[in-house]
C-alpha cells in the first residue's frame, strides 16, 4: 500500500482493455459538492501518465471534459468514468456528483464499483449526506477509504479532521478510521500560512516530500518521529486488532516489533472486508509539477487494498419470467451478464451506454439481450429485445479510445444500443438473463410543463423518452385529471438539468407551469334538482324533463345512480340517458370546474313526450338536473392527502414536525430508527407539499429524506377552497 517503499511506476499511458479481473480496479468518489472529487480524479490521471502536465488528454481537452451542461452550471450533474492504467493494473475511477439532486448517479457509480473513496473537505467538515451514503455502503460491506482534500486553506486541520471522520464514520469503534499519513507543511508564507509539502507515512517513517513537483522519498528526522509516534503506535493497533492472527495483539503488547510486512498485508486484508477505513490526505498538482500531494498513496491504496471484482458478491440474477439462476462470480468464460449503469446521447454517435460486465466477455458486433423490467411506474416500458452491440469504447474526458473487449470486472462504453437504459440488463441472446435492480430514489418534486410551439409539440413526447430513458431517478406522469405533463424530480437543480436537456440536446423549447393536484367535488349534504329541456323550432322540437335526488356516499365511493321511476313517467328506453348526462355532468364538476365524485344520484319523476324526446334531449336534461341540485346545495372541494414519512436527524425532529404542521399536516406518530435518527409519519394535504423535496433539504440541512403516497381525498378548508374557486375557469 502506501507505504511500499516508492514502488510507483513511471507514467502508464492510457487505459487497455484488462485480460484479467485479478488486474481491474473499480473505485467511486463521493463526496458533497465542493469537496474537490473532480480535482482529484485529474491530479489521480495526471499521476498515473494518463494525462499531461498542463492536464490536458493526449488528444485534446482535459480529463473533465464532459458535458456542456456541466460547464455552464459549474458543477457535475452526471457520473463519469475516467480509466487509467497505473503499475500493472487498470484502475476505472468512477466520479459522481455531489449535490443530492443527482444522487441516482451516485448510486449508479456505487453498483458499477467495488470500493469507495470518501473526499471531505478539510475546510467543510462532514456533510449529513455525505455520513447517509456512508450507511448505505456500510450495508452493503463495501470497502472504503477517506480522502482529505484542501489542506491548503487556512482554516485546514488535518488533525481535527480525521477526528471528525472518526467520529462521523467509525460508528462503535473510532479506532477503525485512521491515518496511515501525516502532512508535514513547510516555512510559512508572508500570509502566516504553512504550505503542506510531503507526507510521512506512519508504518515505514519513511518521509515522501513533494515541494519539487515530484515524489521524493527521503528519512525523516528526530523531530518528525517523534511527531508521528502517538499516531503510528495507534495505527498499528488499530491494524492488529483487525488480523485474523489473534496471537499478534499479545506479542505487540508484550514488546515484539511487528514486521512491516505483516502489518501492510493486515492492514490491506482489513480494508478489502470493510472492516478498516485509513484516511489520507491529497492535494492538486502545482502548475508543471507531474504529481499532486498523495496521489501516489491514494493509487498504492486503490492497488494494494481495495478488493478486485473477483472478491464481490455478484448481484441477484433470475432469467426474465422469474427463475433464480446461479452464476458464477465475475467469470470471464461464464454467460454474460452486463448491467447498463448510465446511458447518454452523443450528438454525433447517438446513445452510449456505459456497461459494467459481472460475468462473460463483451465484445463488439456480438448481438445480445437487452433486458429491461421494472421502473413502468416511472414512464419506462418493459423490454425484451435483441440488439447488435456497436464499438466498444474507455471514455476519457470527451474521447472514446477504441477496445477490442471487455472482460468481467470491466467497464466500457457501448455505442448504438437504441433500446438500452440506464438498469437493463445485456446477456446473451439464447440466454437472456436479468439482474436484480438497483435501489433508486423516488422523484418527488413536480415540474408540469407544455410545449412552447406547435413544433415544440411535435418532438415533446420523443425528448421526453429520451430523458427518461436517460435517467431513472425521473418519472414522467401524463396526468389524466389534471391533463398536465408532469417530470418528477429530485430537486430543482436536476429540473433545471432536465429544462436545459430537452432545450440544447433534443432541440425542444418547454414552458412551466404552476402543477395542479386533483381536486374533486362533493355534496355536503342532500339535495334535489330538476332538470328541463324544452325547445321548438320548426320540425322535431326536444322536450325532457326529469327530476333527480342527490346525497353524499362515503369516501371512495364514487358516482351511483339509481332508477326508481315509477309509472313510466321517464321511458325505459331513456334512463340510460339520463344517467349518461348525470355521469358527464359529474366529470365536469358542478363549482369549480373538478370531477364530482361520491354521490349517489336518484332519478324520481320526469316527463316524456312520444315524439319530441329523444336520447340527446334526456342527456341534456340530466346534466341540467344535477347543475340545479348543486346551486342550491354545499358543494365540498375535496384535496388529495399523502401519507408522509420523513427519516430526519434527532436534531431536526422539531424542525420537521413544526414545519409539517405549517402545511396542514397531522402528526399521527414518531418512531426511533436508529443511527440517531427519527421516523415521523403525517398526513399532508398534498396542495402543501409540492416542492417539499426542496422545503425539507432546508429545513433539515440536507439530513432527511422522505416518501409520500396517496391516502385518500378529503374536504378543503372553507377558506381555501374559496381562493381556488375564485382562481378556477369556471368562477
């Protein structure tokens, strides 16, 4: 690991496709936004040849270079591979976005990896999302490391942050979170400020000085041993208590010297089971320099102690009707299963899907399976197809360099699948098979939008699918009450991501508009109505008349209508009609414009004429009938309420449910879950709750995370509902 005593090669060139998993690496960067991942991946590619001194990729553009989209707001927006080849190995550095409304491409990058590097910023401290992610690989064993970035601030204490990281992340036993470095800082500047210029690693007190841009190893002095001496003594023990050598700990304690060799083998065991959590320190090159601060650990790190993908468990895999299907663990010869982790359009290739292979080979002009299942409620359809796989490709920065394969434990982009999406599984075609999906969350923040032109129209539904198809974590709703187009979200930002998607790659200008919930209409309380429809004009005239009652049902009960015309005052043959006007006048609303819903509507007496009736005349009739019933009655406006459950820090438990209550919100319980976290279940109208995906982040400091589903419809506030009556085309 780091401490192997300057075993770095020089630089390695770009990234080959891998003969062997033993020889892959698949590493994701997390962090909150800001934190410095982006920086560190082009100090990492800089380190390992793949980049030149002015950062710059050998044909053009720098290792970032990925979507315009990402220029113009400054900041990621989507998960991006960089492969570099570094000491024999191929390592794919997976960088993900570290604001929370892209966490589906976050969570992306943690499936398509096999270990993950934590990047915390010395001068920011620990963010709450950032300790949730944590959790979440901790669930699953992934191994990980942190990184501490920024030490060049003024406020910087690495010291301070690496008690911070044990405390946010070592859980019961801080001891399992350590560093394996200590930054050494040089002669301080005219501002007071003490640059870092090296570290000296705690194991080999071995001092790797990078002031001349460039790696040196040299002994440390007298003064700097004693320094580390607190810090190694602990590491060692930290290490020992994780061997599975139970006699060591006993012949440390008793004054052995333990052989560096056994240590780093311990340590590296340690860290490939999740079980230890070394912390480093990193720094961006100068400019000319060939190397940043720590890149050369952090890649020794990644090399020697993350697992390969021999060593992970692979994902759940049934055949597409449901049957379990064992397979063998990232097998280069076994059957294929790939899983598509991202998809992307090219303006000049079409879609590129980024495919990480568990078992099989991939290779170019091979047709596969391409199997899709279970995201329908998010505007995906189920898929079955067999499609022809294009060139296989190693993204780096806006450039695809061309492979010849791709085994598995690999990744690579694949070009031209038309029917792929981000979570569809490839196989082969006379075995097609299904992996088990990854979790997502739910889209919560409502965007309704229109097209802008009748052109804008024409291309709405295609981009759309597009965008869908794109991203998982976006759900796409033509709503039938309301006869909006509505995206789901997971913030503002990612609409506003969506909003310029559609605009500058598919071309198509949208309009947004306030979203509407589904309101309906009711009857407080009985009523009657007669319904006349007399008219003579030459030839036929129309002649119905009927008379109805109307009384409210229970909940859910929707529309009834009952016959109980007695002596033929209303022909047989004109009932349906009637109800068939009752019915539509219902869907109409009778207030404010919204569907009528829970009535039951008694059709008692009429009046027929033998020639002058008439089906049309009897619809007519009843719709009037059901609009008199209403003027003179009271008509509820009815809201729909949404079961709510926020997951949310002790800390902000009152904050929550203070808020909640704002919002009409009726507390119904509070259950302790864990991890010095709260569940608090409510009902919330949902009117209130429409950009709660963005209220709550606040509220919470971005520690909380909520579900919502549909409960029922209830009555509005008189108040309230006479503003949305007011506002409605029918007042």
């Amino acid at each position: 690991m780091g401490d192997k005593a300057n075993a770095h090669p020089g630089a390695a060139g770009r990234a080959t496709a891998a003969d062997h998993p033993a020889s892959v690496r698949n590493v994701v960067l997390v962090g909150h936004s800001g934190s410095g991942k982006t920086t560190l991946v082009e100090a990492l590619a800089l380190t390992a040849g793949a980049v030149n001194r002015a950062g710059r990729v050998e044909d053009g553009g720098t290792v970032s270079d990925y979507d315009e989209i990402e220029h113009r707001q400054q900041r990621s927006v989507q998960l991006s591979l960089v492969p570099v080849d570094w000491g024999g190995y191929k390592i794919n550095i997976l960088d993900t976005p570290g604001y929370a409304d892209f966490v589906g491409e976050l969570r992306a990058g943690l499936r398509a990896a096999d270990a993950a590097l934590f990047v915390v910023s010395a001068s920011d401290g620990v963010d709450g999302s950032t300790r949730m992610v944590w959790e979440e690989c901790a669930a699953v064993g992934m191994p990980r490391a942190i990184v501490v970035t920024h030490l060049e601030s003024a406020r910087a204490d690495f010291e301070e942050m690496t008690r911070i990281c044990a405390e946010a992340f070592g859980g019961d036993d801080p001891d399992a979170v350590l560093p394996l470095y200590l930054p050494l800082r040089g002669p301080e500047g005219p501002d007071g400020h003490a640059p870092v210029t090296g570290l000296i690693g705690l194991l080999t007190e071995r001092l790797f000085d990078y002031s001349s841009g460039e790696r040196e190893e040299a002994e440390p002095g007298p003064e700097q041993r004693r320094l580390i001496e607190d810090a190694r003594n602990r590491l060692i023990e930290g290490i020992i208590a994780e061997s599975e050598d139970e006699t060591l700990m006993d012949r440390y304690l008793g004054g052995e010297d333990i052989d560096l060799k056994t240590l780093v083998q311990d340590l590296e065991r340690a860290v490939a089971r999740g079980s230890f959590f070394p912390v480093l320190a990193a720094a961006p090159a100068a400019e000319g320099a060939r190397q940043g601060l720590g890149t050369v650990e952090l890649l020794e790190l990644v090399t020697g102690g993350f697992p390969t993908p021999l060593e992970r468990p692979a994902p759940a895999v049934t055949t597409p009707d449901g049957a379990a299907r064992e397979v063998a663990a990232c097998d280069p010869d076994g059957p294929l299963v790939a899983e598509v982790v991202k998809t992307a359009s090219d303006p000049y290739v079409g879609r590129v899907s980024l495919v990480r292979v568990f078992s099989g080979t991939l290779r170019p002009d091979a047709t596969v399976h391409v199997s899709g299942h279970g995201l329908t409620d998010r505007g995906h359809e189920d898929h079955d197809v067999d499609e022809r796989i294009g060139t296989l490709s190693a993204p780096f920065g806006k450039q695809q360099r061309a492979l010849t394969h791709c085994i598995a434990g690999d990744l690579a982009s694949v070009a031209k699948l038309n029917r792929a999406e981000t979570g569809d599984t490839l196989s082969a075609k006379d075995d097609p098979l299904l992996m088990e999906p990854w979790q997502m969350p739910d889209p919560l923040l409502p965007l309704a939008i229109e097209a802008h032109s009748k052109a804008d129209e024409d291309k709405l539904s295609q981009g759309l699918a597009r965008l869908v198809a794109e991203d998982p974590t976006m759900r796409l709703e033509h709503n039938q009450s309301t006869h909006q187009v509505v995206l789901w979200c997971l913030g503002e930002a990612h609409a506003d991501v969506a909003l310029e998607r559609l605009r500058h790659r598919y071309g198509v200008q949208v309009d947004v508009v306030p979203h509407k919930v589904s309101l309906r209409e009711t009857f407080a309380d009985p009523a009657t109505g007669r319904g006349r429809h007399v008219k003579q004009s030459g030839g036929h005239g129309q002649f119905a008349i009927c008379e109805i009652e109307v009384e409210p049902l229970p909940n859910g009960s929707g529309i009834e209508f009952v016959d109980k015309v007695v002596g033929g005052a209303v022909p047989r043959q004109f009932i349906p009609s009637v109800e068939k006007g009752v019915r539509a006048q219902a869907a109409r609303g009778v207030a404010a414009g919204y569907p009528l819903v829970d009535v039951r509507v008694t059709l008692r007496d009429g009046k027929a004429h033998s020639v002058d009736s008439s089906d049309a005349a009897f619809q007519t009739a009843g719709a009037l009938a059901l609009r008199e019933a209403a003027a003179d009655a009271r008509i509820h406006l009815l809201e729909p309420v949404a079961e709510v459950s926020v997951l949310v820090g002790d800390d902000y438990v009152g904050a929550v449910m203070s808020d909640l209550s704002g919002r009409r919100g009726r507390v119904v319980g509070t259950e302790q879950a864990g991890g010095g976290r709260t569940l608090v279940r409510a009902e919330v109208p949902e009117i209130e709750i429409g950009r709660y995906a963005v209220d709550l982040r606040s509220v919470s400091h971005g520690t909380a995370r909520f579900d919502r589903h549909y409960a029922r419809h209830e009555p509005m506030p008189q108040q309230i509902a006479e503003r949305v009556r007011e506002q409605s085309p029918e007042a």
